[in-house]
C-alpha cells in the first residue's frame, strides 16, 4: 500500500517514552501523528482528522477523558474512535471511559499484539460505519429528491389546465417561503412552505376545462364549481400523514378565505384561517398580480403592493402584509431571479 493510502492514526501521551513504543508497534502500517498533550492532541484531530485516536488517560492540565469528551463534543472530530491507553486499571476507570465514548481500553504495559490486533478492528468497524453513513445518505438524498419531484408534479398537475404561466407555482411558493421566514417560521417550517405552497391549486385537477379555460366571466353555477378546488385540493392532499402534505391540504383548503370571513369554502375570518393559508394567499395574489395572463398585463410592483396594501384588513391578515411590505427589497430579488431564468429559457 502506497503512503498515501495509509490510514492515520493520532497517538497522545505526555510520556515520550510511550509515544515511541506505541508509535514503533504501529509505523508500518499506519502513518502516525502524535502529541504529548490535551491541548495539542484536541489541535492535530481537528486539523488533520485522524482514523483513529489512541489516548493515555492521565496527563498533567487535561486528562484523557477531557480530551474524549471534547472530541465528541466536536460535530469536526466527533466520528473518530477513540482507544484509551492507560495504567488505570480499576473497572470503574474502564467504564468512566465508555462512558465519555471511547470505543476500547487497552491496558499499560501494552502487548504490541493485542495493540495491533485492536486498532485493526475499530479502524475497520469505522470504515464499515463510514460506508453505512455514505449508503444512507445517498439513499436520504435519493427520497427527498423523489418527494420533491412528486410534489412538483403534483403542482403542475394543479395548474395544467389553467391560465396561469408555468412558473407561477415555484415564484408563489418563493414569495410564500419568503414571507413565512420573516414571519418566524423555523428554517425546515420554510422549507416545507416552500413545497407546500406549489399545491395550492391541486384541486384544479377537478375542474371541468371549460370553466377552468373559459375566456370569460364564469356564470354564478359555475363560479360555484370553480371554488369546489380548495376542497377536491383537502381531499387529494390530506391523504398523507406526512406533516409537510398535512400543510399542503391546510393551504389548499384555505387559500382562498379572507381576513374579514368573506372568502370560501367556510367563511373562515382572521386568525381562524391557518397562518399558512393567509401567506399563500398573499404570495399567490401578489404573484398573480405582477404576472401576464392572457387576460390581463403584468402591473407594477408599485401598483401591486399598494394594492395588497388597500386589501389589508379586508382580504388579508394586516400584520403578514406589514412583513411583506418590510421584505419588499428580497421580494424584488425573488422576482427578478426567476425573470433572468425565465429569459435564459
Ligand atoms: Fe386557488
Ligand atoms: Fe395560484
């Protein structure tokens, strides 16, 4: 095996005499790193990450298990096995050790063997661990990638038959996400809004096409049916018991309730209709506003916020268009991002 492909070991004890001993046992197969300290040993482990640590439990300033309690403390260095090396004997020792999450003890004077035989087994333990943790990961990555491409479709599906441009899903769902952050949201709640908000419209899927399409004023009849979307939407979406669905059928649902009880499907008014309803509802209007439809031009920021801004208190909760107006400049950004994809096309 070329030097290069040697594993790392990091070897700490105040001794020098120690060091040479444990250091002559391992230098053909490993390549060694040591350190006569705490101090120096918590340095080298985070610069270099070692495969392994073996470390000596009593040493002036900071002992051993110190050290060990550190390393695993650090998210850098916390993955690194750690083997105490000591005279300390007693049961009591071995246990304190396992407890500040060593993987073995082994005991002074060391029988080069034995020294072999255990680094050997961890470092091959934490190879298989590693592999686990790499498998694992790819196969997390490879499910979020599907949940997102199936939520997406389920977006589009909503809005294939509709008037609105493609794009109109993913820019809403951006301005949503935006101004549910200012609102607090924690940063996976974001997240999630950010996919929740792209199914608004999965009711549509149910509408007739020429309601859905129809180049004119809907009759009373079928405006009617043109609102049963926030229902169809609930019922397709609250089929999961995923909570990220559970918010989408809640959107879905209540999208288009207003603050003053006049919306639909319940009538639903102020804080009775969900948070993440009333930020959809801003995020979609103002998205629908600032757009071209092929009944209508795009309008002008401007003229799109002072609109927002006369709903207030009537269609939407004041307090979210407060924060959205205090975005405005990160709406914008959003906004213009997606016209440079939008013309990159
Ligand atoms: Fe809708
Ligand atoms: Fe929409």
């Amino acid at each position: 095996m070329s030097p290069l492909n040697k594993q790392l070991i990091l070897t700490v004890d105040d001794t020098p005499l120690n060091l040479d001993i444990l250091n002559g046992i391992l230098s053909n197969d490993y390549d060694i790193k040591s350190a006569i300290n705490g101090k120096i040993a918590l340095k080298i482990a985070e610069a270099v990450i070692p495969d392994i640590i073996l470390l000596d439990i009593m040493m002036p300033d900071m002992d051993g298990y110190e050290v060990c309690k550190r390393l695993k403390a650090n998210p850098k260095t916390s993955h690194i096995p750690v083997i105490f090396v000591t005279a300390m004997l007693s049961p009591e020792d071995e246990e304190k050790g396992f407890k500040f999450g060593a993987v073995d003890y082994i005991t002074k004077p060391i029988n080069p063997a034995i020294v072999k035989v255990r680094v050997k087994t961890h470092l091959s333990l934490a190879n298989q661990q590693k592999a686990c943790m790499t498998i694992i990961e790819l196969q997390v990555k490879e499910l979020h990638e599907n949940q997102k491409a199936a939520i997406h479709m389920l977006g589009t599906a909503g809005h294939y038959n509709d008037t609105d441009t493609g794009s109109h899903i993913w820019r809403m769902a951006d301005y949503s996400a935006a101004l549910a952050r200012a609102a607090n949201w924690s940063v996976s709640e974001v997240e999630a809004m950010k996919l929740a908000a792209t199914m608004h419209d999965t009711g549509k899927i149910g509408i007739p096409d020429d309601i859905l399409k129809a180049p004119r004023k809907l009759t009373s009849d079928e405006w009617k049916v043109m609102k049963m979307h926030s229902e169809i939407g609930h019922k397709i979406l609250s089929n999961s018991p995923i909570s990220l669905f559970q918010m989408a059928s809640e959107i879905a649902l209540s999208h288009h309730e207003k603050w003053n009880g006049s919306g639909y499907p319940n009538g639903l008014a102020e804080n009775d209709i969900p948070e993440s309803a009333r930020i959809v509802a801003i995020g979609d209007v103002f998205d629908a506003l600032t757009t071209k439809r092929p009944y209508k031009e795009a309008w002008p920021i401007d003229k799109a916020f002072a609109v927002l801004i006369e709903d207030s208190g009537t269609h939407f909760d004041p307090k979210l268009i407060q924060l959205f107006i205090s975005i405005k400049s990160e709406i914008l950004e959003i906004k213009e991002d997606w016209e440079k994809q939008y013309n990159s096309l």
